[in-house]
C-alpha cells in the first residue's frame, strides 16, 4: 500500500498562542504539501519524488521552518540543512549550513545523485550547487518578519545556550512515503534553532539521528532538540529496534520520544511508515504539525 506522512515541526507554537488565522495557515500548508507528495504515489511515482515533492513544498512556505521562513543565527542569516534517503539500495544525501540554495532537499538529492559523497558543508555545498546548475538566491530570501522578531526578542530576554534551545525556538519539515512497489524513503529539511551560533548543525541532515529509511523495515524523519536526537542516533534507533528486536514501529517510537529521550533531557516528534505502509506519528511536546495519507482513503491533518 502506498502512503506517506508529513511533519512540519513539534512542540512550535503552544495551543493557547495559537490563533484561528494562524492555524489556518498551517493547516493550509500541510495539507498543500501532503496532497502534492500524494499525488506523486497516486500516479505511481517513486517514494523518492514523493517526499522530493512535499518538503519542496513545506521548504516554499514561510510558516515552517525550513527554506522560506527559516530560523536565524545570531548573526540575522539563515543556515539550512536537509537529508534524503531511499531505502531500496539505502543510498543518502545530504547538505549543512548552506545559505543561498532555495530548496536544500534538492540538493539533498543531488548530493545523493550525482556525487560519491553522503553531506556536503557550507561553501562546498553551495560550490557543488553551481556545478548542478541550481540558481542559487541572497539570504534575505528566507528572512521573514515574523523570524526576525523571534530573534530579536530572544536576543533581549532569553539566556544564549548552545544546547538548548529556547521554547518556540526549534522546528523541522520531512516526510516519508512508501510508494506502490514497496520502496521506502526519507526526507528532512531544517533551519535550525533560532539565535543558533553560526555553524552549528542539528539532526536532520545526520543520516541516522534525524533521517534514515531502509526497505523492509520503516522510513523515519524526526523533529526536535537535534542535540539530543543526534546522540540517541534516534531515527536508526527506531528502525534498529524494528528490525533486531521485534519491536513494532509504534513501540519503537514511543520507546525513542518517551524512554531514550526523556532520560537525555530532550523532547520531539517522529514520523515513520512501516514496510507495510502503516504510519506512525508520535511526539513528547505539546503538539506536532503532521499530515498522513494513504491508498486506503486515511488523510489525516493535526497539530495537537
């Protein structure tokens, strides 16, 4: 069966800060993105192009934070990481704190594609970006009002940590899909916490921490405290204990978000899909944007 499930961020905005009209957007957002990456399955493309296709989408709009309306350094700019990853030949891409490329996920994927490398960094990315022809954009581009206000109030009244990041300040997009010959993928795109030291970067683009998908057992993205997920290597925890433990995927992750994480002091959300195409969503915070489908006719979109 194919299927796919979409985040964009857990523990973002607390229920009571969150308006009807800014609810919509989200809501708005997610939907636009799942059906897109939908689509793709629904036309039999690949699990691949499906979650391609929805973190494009979640990348294009300013309420998530990745691409467009992503979080900013101290110093005002916006870094962004993204990873990919197909579980049929476990082939991975990924690319950290680049600044001019319009949709990391892209070249996420080329990186993957077209390159013997897994992550490229910074500078080296954005060099291979021109290589592959991509059109890359000044920094402003991902720079919203909204974003800037958050840094600046951050920056007056909240303690600099390098750790943890303060409340409201973290959120991540990514999807995983199975499509119609049983081939998993995943896919994650961030920009981090907001008031990050320039350079700094979290799980999503770790293949394993943030990102992982291997046929026959589940496809994973993850969202959160990206300190914590990276040293709980939490996404291939979940598929670990999938596949030597016996764990269903639901344990599994629950197992990750409430037992592993909570111990270390962190907290998220993980999205994950089963071989079988069963979809799980789980997190530890208040909410979690997130968006499933599936050819049974389940389309599912929530925040609490």
């Amino acid at each position: 069966m194919y299927a796919i499930a979409i985040h964009g961020g857990a523990g973002a905005v607390p229920r009571a800060t969150l308006a009807p009209e800014r609810e919509r957007k989200y809501r708005a957002g997610l939907e636009a993105a799942l059906d897109a990456g939908f689509a793709v399955l629904e036309r039999g493309g690949t699990s691949l192009d499906a979650v391609t296709t929805a973190v494009r989408a979640l990348e294009d709009h300013p309420s998530f934070n990745a691409g467009h309306g992503a979080a900013l350094t101290r110093d005002g700019a916006a870094e962004l990481d993204a990873a990919i990853m197909e579980g049929r030949q476990m082939r991975a891409g990924a690319v950290a704190s680049v600044r001019h490329v319009r949709n990391p996920v892209e070249l996420a994927r080329r990186v993957m594609e077209k390159s013997r490398h897994v992550l490229l960094v910074g500078a080296g990315a954005e060099e291979f970006a021109l290589e592959e022809k991509f059109v890359l954009v000044p920094n402003h581009y991902f720079r919203t009002a909204e974003r800037l206000e958050q840094l600046e109030s951050e920056q007056r009244g909240e303690r600099v940590s390098d750790l943890v990041p303060p409340s409201a300040a973290h959120g991540t997009v990514g999807a995983v899909a199975r499509d119609a010959h049983g081939d998993l993928a995943a896919a994650t795109s961030t920009g981090g916490m907001t008031n990050k030291r320039p350079g700094r970067v979290g799980d999503s683009p770790i293949i394993g921490a943030g990102t992982y998908a291997k046929n026959g057992v589940c496809a994973v993205s993850a969202t959160g405290h990206g300190e914590y997920f990276i040293r709980a290597v939490a996404a291939h925890h979940v598929c670990a204990a999938v596949e030597f433990r016996g764990l269903s995927l639901e344990r599994a992750v629950h197992e990750l978000l409430h037992e592993v994480l909570r111990k270390l002091g962190g907290d998220g959300g993980l999205i994950g899909l089963a071989h079988t195409g069963r979809i799980v969503m789980d997190f530890s915070t208040e909410g979690m944007f997130r968006g499933a489908r599936d050819a049974s006719g389940r389309r599912e979109i929530a925040i609490y």
